[in-house]
C-alpha cells in the first residue's frame, strides 16, 4: 500500500539552528501539506502547497518556515532559526485529485534546546 | 472560518463498553468529514469519513453519521476493545479540491480490559 514517508523521525537541535524536514508523498498525489503538533494539543495546520506553489498557509507559517518541492518526489519544511516552542510533532501528508483523504506520514519529531 | 469541536476528554472505559465521542463543526457550505485515530507513538491514521449530509461513515466497528441539521458527526462503537485505546480526532475539510483538514482538539480514549 502506498505511503507518506518522513525522515528524520526525531531530531534534536539547538535553538538558532536550521532545520529541514523531509517528506516524499504518495507518488500521484498532487497536494501537499505539513501540519505540527505541540505535545498533548490540537493537530494545526501550517501549510499546503499545490502545483509547485503555497495554495494556502496559516499564521504559524511565519518568514522563519519555508517549504520545496526540489524534485518530483521530495516535499521538504524549513525551519530556518528554530525556537524553544517550535518543539513539536511535524506530520507531512498528501491528497490526491478532488476531495478525498489525506495521507499522513508518520511525522517527524522535533526537539529544540 | 472552519472550526471543529470535539467532547472534552479524556475518556475512560472498560472493555465492551459503549463509546460515543462527540463532534460538533462550523463551516460553510458542504464539507467533507473525517475521523483520525493516533495510536501510541504512530501517526495519524484514517478511521472513517462521510461527504454529504446523512451519509454514514463505519469502520472497524466505528460509526459517524453525518447530520447537517445539528452540524454534527459523532462518533460511536457498540462494544470498545482495549486495542481501541487511542487519541481520536474529529476534522473536517472544505468543498474546494485540495482543502486543508481543520481538526478538533482529540480526545483520549482508554479503554481498561
């Protein structure tokens, strides 16, 4: 069955440090998306990306957060000084044409010291 | 804008218990509704959906039905198993393809054998 990968599964950094985050979708999907999730509180959303374009982000996706497609398979989120509060669970997913359901990796833990 | 409810949790059972998780949204128009279930340690997994008004969403025993005149798609099982303890999310997605999912705040469910 086809998946959403995400490497690394954790990572540990120090704050002010760059973080990129990787994810390879499903390979026909066309919509992409990262999501973070503070421990112990809602799944938010960040940022959706479509046709090699954001096609939608959300106030937490400030100038520090940028994503990239930089091949037909990767979709990448960076983070380029992290934050104490930028610890999180971050989740990659991918839809396919219309409506239909979103496939989550298993998202990628991130610590920040 | 989109916004999802949820019951508060956590919420605790014992095994062949009936479950009902509430879910109550705001949006416009006719969104897609969705459960998510977070086991331990892993990501976020597709428990069932529904797309239009009286549709009935079920899997693994789990049922949602999808009632637009109460805005609501409650979640329910006849008899919980312990291999059910999990984090489930209600969330909803908007009628433009490609729609982000807006999430409720989870509910923990533990089920004791």
């Amino acid at each position: 069955e086809p998946e959403v990968t995400q490497t690394p599964s954790h990572q540990v950094t120090q704050m002010g440090q760059e973080v990129i985050l990787r994810c390879v979708p499903i390979s026909n999907h066309l919509y992409f998306y990262w999501y973070r999730q503070i421990l112990g509180q809602k799944v938010e959303f960040l940022v959706s990306f479509y046709n090699n374009e954001i096609s939608e982000k959300s106030e937490i996706f400030d100038d520090q957060f940028s994503v990239e497609r930089p091949d037909g398979s990767n979709f990448t989120l960076k983070i380029r000084s992290t934050k104490l509060e930028d610890s999180a669970m971050y989740f990659c997913a991918s839809r396919g044409q219309g409506n239909g359901e979103l496939f989550f990796g298993e998202g990628s833990r991130l610590t920040v010291l | 804008g989109n916004s999802v409810t949820q019951m508060e949790g956590p919420v605790t059972l014992s095994e062949e218990a009936f479950l009902t998780i509430n879910c109550t949204y705001t949006a416009t128009g006719y969104p897609s509704l969705f459960w998510y279930v977070q086991y331990p340690g892993e990501g976020l997994q597709l428990l069932l959906k529904a797309t239009k008004a009286d549709d009935k969403g079920s899997n693994k025993g789990f049922e949602a039905t999808y009632r637009k005149e109460t805005t609501s798609f409650h979640l329910e099982k006849g008899s919980v198993q312990v291999s059910d303890s999990a984090v489930y999310f209600c969330a909803l997605s908007g009628e433009t393809s490609g729609s982000r999912l807006t999430f409720g705040e989870g509910t923990q469910l533990t089920v004791n054998p």
